[in-house]
C-alpha cells in the first residue's frame, strides 16, 4: 500500500489546504495554538490524537463553520477569514455526528443537499445518481435516515458532501462507532477520491485508521507534537526496542517484568504483553537474562521476541516527551 499512498500524493506546491499560526481560545482555555499545517491535492492527511486533543476545534476552524482568535487559513489559494462564502464552495465536510434529515429518505435528503449547493436540472439529476451508485446507496435510496444503519449513514453523509465535487473534503471520526467491515468500506472510499485529486484531511483516534494515511500530525493538547509519514514516524519517533512476551500466567508475568530497570512500560497486547524497552537497552541480550531469570522464578514463557513498532508506540512515545504521560524512572 506505500508505493500506492506515495504515487496519490501531489507535488508539495499543490496545496488545497494551507493553515498558519492557527489559535483558537475559548475564555481563558486555549483549545489549539498556533497550530500549521499543509495538506496537498490527492493526500489523505490524518490528524491523530486522544478526545479533547483539539482535532474537532481544528477541523471547525480549517472548513469555517468556527471563528479562529488567531491564525490565517487558505482553502484552494482562497482566505477563509476574509472570503469565508467563496472558500466554503470548494469545502465537502463530513462532522463526526450525523447532520441529515432523519426524517427524509435517503433521496430526498439528497435533493435537498443538491438545492442548497445550487444544483439544478440535469447537473442535479446527475450528481445524486452518482452519489446513489458510487456510494451503494441506490437500494436503500427510499429508506429514511433514521433506518439506516450507522455505516449507511456515514456514506448518505459523504455522498451528500461530495455533490458539488469539492476540492477538500473534511472527515471529521469519519468510522466512530462503525463495525470493522465498514470502517474498511468507508476508507476504500476516501482512496478511491483522493486517487481523483481530492485533498483530505481527517481525525482519528483509531491507531490502525491512522495508518492508512499518507501524511499524520499527532495532537495533543492543541499542538502537533510530531509530524510526518506513518513510516517516517515508526522510524524516527520512537526510542527503545520493543518486545512481545506470551506466558501461561500473563498477569504475574507482568507484574514480574515491570520490575525491570530495563523495562520502561509493559502493555497488555491481544493475550499477549508488549514490553517497551528502555533507550540503548540491547534486546537480544535482555531476552537471554529474562529467560534465565524466568526458568528460576518459575514462570512459563511461551513467547519472546523483538517486536516490530507500531504507531499506538510511537504515540505514546510522543506524549512522554511532551510530559503527558508519567514514565517509570
């Protein structure tokens, strides 16, 4: 999927979204700081962070649907601030909960989105038809809203914000509470669109959602904390091997593993444990003298080797340096 991802991406000159210094205060709480960001036509730009981190603030601000206190923003070369009407045209946004009607059918929600974007005649006719087929609409199309299944419910609301043909489409938790399968559908989707030119940015806090992207800014606390690739982030970001342990008894394994110097976090990992090492630790010898160790305390080891990095590590790596995250000395 790399060689896919990096052949979508524009020139970086291409930008459809351009944000600088941007701020945004509510009384004394400052929700995001002078945050800067770049998103290019046909990239999948993902904003990664924990609820409260500032994603949805950002992405209100960046499509000006929410006043900035400071900062300045260009959607295709146009300045939201000053020409919020224009910009807004060329905007397909997609909000975390759903914004339909519930009480209008699949079609006649549509029509209505077609109306307020000045679709008419045979344009309109012709944008919901796509909508209905591309997005698999088109037997549920007499469904109400309301009846619809939460998946059918995020393709009525992208379908419905990509009508006028935008050139940025926002996606904000665009999978929140959808089943796998869909989550998978949805996001074959958003590569099918970006592979057309769309620009897109979107917020997540799925670690595996994140990873599909081309671009990530990890958030916290209203600041991009780290930026870049989810590969260049796998290799730049993250200090200390990793090791993945399986025991017979997993939680006496880990609390005997936690009392390692050597040992900076022990993470319960799908039955097994995720052991973070601490920066310079040899993992290869630390694994001969925990095997050792383990034969004389009696404890069954299964399982252990060095583990590959994934982007929940990488995150968590992140907040520690930022001091969010309490690490044992």
């Amino acid at each position: 999927m790399g060689q896919q991802t990096e052949a979508r991406v524009s020139a970086p000159d291409a930008a459809v979204i351009r944000a600088r210094g941007l701020s945004r205060r509510f009384g004394p709480f400052l929700a995001v700081e002078a945050l800067d960001l770049v998103v290019s036509r046909g990239e999948v730009f993902g904003l990664l962070g924990a609820n409260g981190a500032g994603k949805t603030t950002t992405i209100r601000m960046l499509c000006g649907t929410l006043p900035l206190t400071a900062g300045d923003i260009r959607v295709v070369g146009i300045d939201m601030v000053r020409h919020a009407r224009r910009a807004r045209a060329h905007i397909g946004y997609v909000s975390q909960r759903f914004a339909l009607y519930e009480d209008l059918t699949v079609e006649e929600n549509l029509r209505l989105q077609a109306g307020l974007y000045g679709l008419t005649g045979a344009r309109r006719r012709e944008r919901i038809l796509w909508a209905l087929e591309q997005l698999e609409l088109a037997p549920r199309r007499r469904h109400r809203a309301r009846d619809l299944p939460l998946g059918y419910k995020k393709r009525l609301a992208l379908g419905a914000a990509l009508l006028h043909e935008p050139q940025v489409l926002f996606l904000d938790e665009p999978t929140s509470g959808v089943d796998p399968l869909a989550r998978q559908t949805f996001w074959e989707m958003i590569y099918s669109l970006a592979e057309g030119g769309i620009g897109i940015l979107a917020t997540t806090h799925y670690m595996d959602e994140a990873a599909f992207c081309d671009r990530l800014a990890l958030m916290h606390a209203g600041r991009i904390a780290a930026e870049g690739s989810p590969d260049d982030l796998l290799e730049r970001r993250l200090e200390g091997a990793i090791l993945t342990l399986r025991a017979l008894d997993c939680a006496r394994c880990a609390q005997w593993l936690g009392q390692w110097v050597e040992v900076r976090e022990v993470i319960p990992h799908a039955g097994r444990l995720r052991a973070r090492l601490q920066p310079g630790v040899e993992p290869e010898a630390l694994m001969r003298r925990l095997r050792a160790a383990a034969d004389q305390k009696g404890i069954a080891i299964c399982e252990l080797a060095v583990a590959a990095p994934e982007l929940e590590d990488v995150f968590v790596s992140v907040l520690e340096e930022a001091g969010a995250v309490e690490t044992r000395p």
